[in-house]
C-alpha cells in the first residue's frame, strides 16, 4: 500500500518544482534594446569607437533575408536564453565543483561536467544566432543575469537534492521559454532560428530527464537514518562493535 501520508523525496521535490514552475511569468525583454544607464557595462570612460548599441539589430548587411522587425524581435528573444543559459552555466560550475557523497562525488560530478559541457555549446550556437541577425548579444555578466528569465541560488552549501532540483527547475524554464521562441519563429517564418532552438531543446529535455532520473526515490546507496533507524529499531544490529570482533 504506498504512503499517502508522508511523499517520498522525489514526490517532494517533484511538488517543490511545480509549485515554483506555477509561479513562473516567463517574459522577454523585447523592449530592452540599446544603451541604458542602469544596466552594468553600458556606460565607460575608455574612449572606444561605437560601431553598435547593444542589444540593437542593423537595418542592412546581415545577410538573412528576414525583414528588420523579424530580425529584431527573434535576436531579442534568442538574447535573452543565452544569458538564462549562462546563469545556468554559472550554477552548474558551483554544483560540480561542491558534488560530494557516495553517489555524488564521481558520478553526479561527471554528469554535471556534461551539463556544463553541453550548455557552454548552446551558449555559443545561441550567440552565434543572435549574431548571424545582425544583433549584439549581451555579454557582460552582471547585464545577462538582470536579463535573464531564470535566476541563480543563493550563496551557500546545501544538500545535493536541493542543488539538483534548482538545476531541474531551470532546465524546465528554459524549455517552457525555448517552446515559445520556436512556436513564434515558425509564426514569422525564421525557420533558421526554429531549428537552432529545436536542436538545443531537444538537448535541454535529455538534460532535464537526466535530472530527474537522479531524483528518483530507488538507490543504490542510503542514508544512515535507513541503516540504524526506522521506527526506534537498528536495522543492520549493528550496535557497539567489539575491538576483539574479527571483520572478515
């Protein structure tokens, strides 16, 4: 009979993702083209030669034959899910660097170096995209995290299942805003742009499946509260262990 009482940690977290992917209000900065005094990196006293404003598109010589309006509204969006991809970038870094446990100190330390290896590549197809339209993508960093749909954790040391379901929120998010990119693509005929997203969406579902399968409630390895403890009794019987008791 399943517990219908207490939810396992994967009905856990499963709640704790949907509730916050119920609260999400997805939206791109359309509107946020060009120099703004209040975003980091838009203002400076070396004297350089303004070639572009950032975030613009130009009106000739890109090379793809999308009207102006089309260009700039797909350059913005795709701008927008390289800076949510390099806050997740920067959230994968901390969690592969802080991986520890039984479980977690090889294998979810080279899972997480693929995550991080495959989002660096969608990083640079994205960019490279919002490029190729004639725009100037968003690369200082503190602008790309204002920027972003998604946000990074707090600071700190928290438990593996924590840091992995924040990675899984994000992966959700950023499949949610990459379906209405390519759904609009379609709609304004930049097919270019579509098959870039889908190639990276498809990718960011394996990732997300990935993650999920991590936060599975079966595993090979349990915490001590399942070996000493349940309901008042040592499991294992292990008690004091002798200094005279032979181990093999």
């Amino acid at each position: 009979m399943p517990n219908t009482t207490n939810p396992t940690p994967t009905e856990y977290d499963a709640n704790l993702v949907a509730q916050s992917m119920g609260n999400f209000e997805g939206q791109f900065n359309l509107t946020k083209s060009g120099f703004d005094s209040n975003m980091p990196g838009h203002t400076s006293p070396h004297h350089m030669v303004l070639r572009q404003p950032p975030r613009t598109v130009r009106s000739k010589g890109s090379g793809i034959g999308l009207p102006l309006n089309v260009r700039q509204e797909m350059a913005l969006m795709l701008d927008d899910h390289q800076c949510a991809l390099t806050v997740a970038l920067h959230q994968y870094n901390k969690h592969h660097w802080m991986t520890e446990g039984a479980e977690s100190f090889l294998s979810l330390h080279h899972l997480l170096d693929e995550h991080r290896d495959k989002t660096q590549e969608h990083i640079d197809k994205i960019g490279e995209r919002v490029a190729r339209l004639g725009c100037v993508p968003t690369a200082h960093p503190v602008t790309q995290h204002e920027l972003s749909y998604i946000k990074h954790e707090v600071e700190g040391r928290y438990t593996m299942r924590d840091f992995i379901r924040n990675d899984l929120e994000h992966e959700l998010k950023l499949q949610d805003m990459m379906r209405k990119t390519i759904q609009r693509a379609h709609e304004l005929q930049d097919f270019g742009t579509a098959e870039v997203l889908q190639e990276v969406l498809l990718d960011r579902e394996d990732l997300g499946y990935h993650l999920w399968g991590v936060l599975e409630d079966d595993t090979l390895v349990r915490g001590m509260d399942h070996l000493i403890a349940r309901d008042g009794t040592n499991i294992v019987r292990d008690g004091h262990v002798s200094n005279t008791t032979k181990l093999q």
